[in-house]
C-alpha cells in the first residue's frame, strides 16, 4: 500500500529540536505555489527522498489530509510540540479542518503546540486552522499587510537579513528566525532551536503586533 503522509512520533532535526512531525504528498499543495519544482527545499536532500516517496502513492488532497488525520491521531502526545507539514499542505478549508481537529485532539491528549505555514493562505480562511499556530507563506514583502488582512502572521524567505535585529518594512515587522541568527551574529541566537525559540507557535500574537517571521534562504 503506497503511503500519502508520514507521520513520526519523534523528529530531533538540528533547527526544530525534538518534536512531532509530519510529511505529506506535495499534491496537498496548492498549484499557485512557486517552490514547486523549482527551488522547494522538500525537494531536496533526505527530505526529497521522502517527498518522492510520498508524491509516487498519488491520492487526492482529501485523501492525503485524511491520512495525515489518521497519523496525528495515533501519536503518543506526552507534552511534545507538532511540526505540521515539513513537506505538503492544505489547500482547502475542508482539508484544512480535517487536520487541525486531529490537532485539536492531539493537544487535548496531552501535545504541545501544532504549528506550521500555508501557501494556501489566499483562498483558506484562517478560521479554518483553529487551534494550528499558522503562518502565511508569502514569496513578496509587499504581501504582508495582505497576509495580516486575511488573519494570518506571515512569513517570508529572503536573500539575507539586512541586519541582525528585527527590521520594519512595508507595514509589518520583521523578526529573523533566531536560529538562523547565528550565520550573521556569532553573538546571536547560538544553538537556537524552533523548541527553544517558539515564536512560530504564537502566529495569533505575531498577527496582533503585525509581526512576520522572515528565514534567510539556504
């Protein structure tokens, strides 16, 4: 039987540190996104032989949200955060809903908080997360007030951080993820972990303040 999402019970990867986490089949996300073929880091690395694997099983975006469903479900949730879409994602309300309510349940269980970022932002309401700390993921600085409008945090890949220190620019403030501070500021944000930093996990706070979380590309 051909797999549509992994789910792992525990992921220490080097930035997020020990967490939940699930991958899903790239057909869960939305076609307008840019990455797909042509730059997207689930693409690459180890983390491409497991997007290949998953994209080879087919199925439709409801099929493959409903298996994600499944596979949060059977974890064991004893305080440990989620990491929700290291590949893939959600682009429909109705696939949107399927896995934040197995989030929900998995909170309820005893987890830590699920968390992630949408491409789909433009045509998903942000009501459709609840309880999914989620942020925008938006390709033009530009689109950040656009992102807030639509009730999302956004988030942005960018060529450098023109300094090591939130910058404001186009109505919304930039803060660079910590742990990637260390590549510009010795100083800064040393062995930083997405466990340690949990700035993501508050996408509601980040949205009051008109916060943006921006990732230096690698």
């Amino acid at each position: 039987m051909k797999k549509l999402a992994i789910v792992t019970q525990l992921s220490n990867n080097r930035k997020t540190g020990p967490c939940s986490a699930t991958y899903v089949a790239q057909q869960s996300c939305p076609a307008s996104c840019p990455l797909r073929n042509a730059g997207c880091y689930a693409e690459k690395g180890r983390v491409g032989i497991h997007t290949r694997r998953l994209n080879a099983g087919g199925g439709t975006a409801l099929e493959i949200a409903r298996a994600e469903a499944e596979g949060i479900r059977k974890l064991k949730a004893f305080g440990q955060a989620l990491r929700l879409h290291v590949v893939g994602d959600c682009k429909s309300e109705k696939t949107a809903e399927i896995v934040s309510e197995a989030c929900r349940d998995f909170v309820k269980r005893g987890g830590g908080s699920p968390w992630s970022y949408t491409h789909a932002w433009r045509r998903v309401a942000r009501k459709a997360w609840e309880g999914v700390s989620i942020l925008a993921s938006i390709h033009r600085i530009k689109d950040g007030l656009k992102a807030l409008a639509r009730g999302y945090a956004p988030a942005i890949v960018v060529e450098e951080f023109p300094q090591g220190k939130a910058w404001k620019e186009e109505g919304v403030t930039w803060i660079p993820c910590p742990a990637q501070l260390k590549e510009y500021n010795p100083n800064t944000g040393e062995g930083i972990q997405c466990v340690d930093c949990r700035l993501c996990w508050n996408a509601d706070r980040l949205h009051k303040n008109k916060q943006g979380i921006a990732f230096a590309k690698h």
